[in-house]
C-alpha cells in the first residue's frame, strides 16, 4: 500500500482523505509511512474526527444526536 500510494503521488495525486473509521490509527499509520522523504509536502492531507470508538467496538458520532440516539 504504501508503493501504490506513492504511486499515486508521484502520478498527480494531490488529495488524500482518511478517517479512523477505517481502522483506529492503522490507516493514518500507513500514510504517515507512504509520506516520508518529502512525499508529505506534496499533498493535501484531509481526515475526519468526531467518531469515537466505544469498549464494545461500537462507533459513537460526536455532534449528531440523532445519530448519537440510535447509535451507528
């Protein structure tokens, strides 16, 4: 992942966007590997908050109570 990311960096891509939703810290882990040497300034770096991970595994949304109420 991190040859296809720079990859894709080195081929014009200049938006990356991640959420821990995608697995608590593995996936903002792996961009920061795939960044290095220089890589970082080439991009813009987007990423979502807000999502909080419950003991039970379950996600819990910051700010919408709707779905607070209900759960995600």
């Amino acid at each position: 992942m991190i040859t296809l990311i720079r990859h894709a960096v080195a081929s014009g891509v200049t938006f990356l966007d991640t959420t821990d939703s995608y697995g608590p810290h593995t996936n903002e882990i792996l961009l920061g590997k795939a960044l290095q040497d220089g890589m970082r300034e080439k991009v813009e770096l987007a990423t979502k908050f807000g999502i909080l991970f419950t003991a039970d595994g379950k996600r819990d949304v910051r700010g919408d109570p709707a779905l607070r109420a209900g759960g995600v």
